[in-house]
C-alpha cells in the first residue's frame, strides 16, 4: 500500500510507502517517505505507531467523502514528520509539511495545493 499525494496538475510530490511492521509487543510500522519535487529527490525511513498511521487515513477518507474538513499527521515516535492536509473554501486541497533528519541536520519543508 502507498499513499500518494499530488499536485493540482497531478505531478506526485511525497508519498508514504512500503509499511511494515517493526514494533516488538507494540504496533509499530516502518515505512518511507519519498519526495520529489523540481529535479529535488529525497528518501528517509521513517516509523509510526499504528494509531497514528490509522488516524491518518481516517482523515483522508473523511476529506474525500465529505470535501471538508482536514487532518494533521505527526506521529510522536519520531517526531521527525508533520503534515497538515486542509480543504479550502475553493476546494482545493491544502498540503503543507515538515520532514527532518536529525543525523544530518537536514530539514525539508514544503507546502503546496492538490
């Protein structure tokens, strides 16, 4: 399973992909985070306990079957990922997120319309 997430011109820009199950007694699931975006490409393995991967999709199907409304996404294990989806009053989908990697002192931001 993978979820994508697009630009309004349907160009992907991040996905979330390839979970598995990583928690010893606690559910917690690995997955990867890619993103690409004008010739910028970027890949970082990352995890979330299952609540919060499951309160995600929640949001989005409650974004698509009612084209309102809005969901939030930092999962506290890692902290290292935050993204905030909301529906504009034209309908458009608003993406707007933070990814880091503090090994390398990196930290991605971005911030676009679906």
């Amino acid at each position: 399973m993978s979820i994508i997430f697009k630009k309004g011109t349907g160009e992907q820009v991040f996905s979330l992909k390839d979970f598995i199950n990583i928690g010893t007694g606690h559910p917690v699931i690995g997955y990867e985070f890619n993103f690409v975006s004008d010739g910028f490409e970027t890949k970082l393995a990352l995890d979330a306990e299952l609540f919060d991967l499951e309160d995600l999709l929640k949001g989005l199907v409650h974004i698509n079957d009612n084209l309102k409304g809005g969901c939030y996404f930092e999962p506290m294990i890692s902290g290292r990922i935050k993204i905030n989806i909301q529906v504009t009053d034209q309908g458009h989908i608003n993406i707007d997120g933070t990814v880091n990697d503090p090994s390398y002192s990196i930290k991605l931001s971005f911030k676009f319309l679906s």
